[in-house]
C-alpha cells in the first residue's frame, strides 16, 4: 500500500479587498501531507512562497477534493514517491494464450 494523501499544505499569503470591501485572507497551496502505512507523515512541498507577507506557516487542511478519481489518486501517490517507475501487472498472466 502506498501514501495516503491526508492534507494540503497552505500559506496565508497576504490580504485583499473584495468587490463589497471586506477584507480577504490570500492563500497559496504549496504541497501535500501523506500518511504512510506505519503512521508517520510526511510533507511534499511543490512551491515556497516568496512574499514578504508570509510569515512562514503552513496550515493543514483536508482536501476540497478528497473525493478523488482512481486516476487522480495514482498521480497523487505516484507524486508523493517523487514519481520512482512502480511495477504494475495490467494483466492476469493466466488468461494469456500461449
């Protein structure tokens, strides 16, 4: 079993104004918390951010999209694993003809 995504790593950024002039919180996505099968987390940064503004925490929050497609799930764990080859058997070796 491979690494279980857990969390997305967040910086708060900066501040904005919106459309109605309440002030807004800018966030930035730099990564992805996984769990391994013996418990332990890890963290894979994707991005710094590089503003003044930040202050040089991450949050960590469950994933909008934490429902993903089994596609999806494969690029995130084959991403966690810096993208080393995996051995798959796409194939059942006993339904081969010859």
């Amino acid at each position: 079993m491979a690494a279980k995504l857990v969390y997305d790593a967040v910086a708060t950024i900066g501040k904005y104004t919106d459309k109605q002039g309440n002030e807004k919180k800018r966030y930035m996505t730099v990564g992805k918390v996984f769990e391994s099968e013996g418990g332990g987390l890890s963290l894979k940064l994707d991005a710094l951010p590089v503003v003044p503004e930040w202050s040089g925490w991450l949050s960590f929050y469950v994933p909008k999209d934490k429902e993903q497609s089994p596609a999806q799930e494969q690029h995130s764990t084959a991403k966690a694993n810096g993208y080393q080859a995996q051995a798959t058997n796409t194939f059942d070796d006993e339904q081969i003809p010859f």
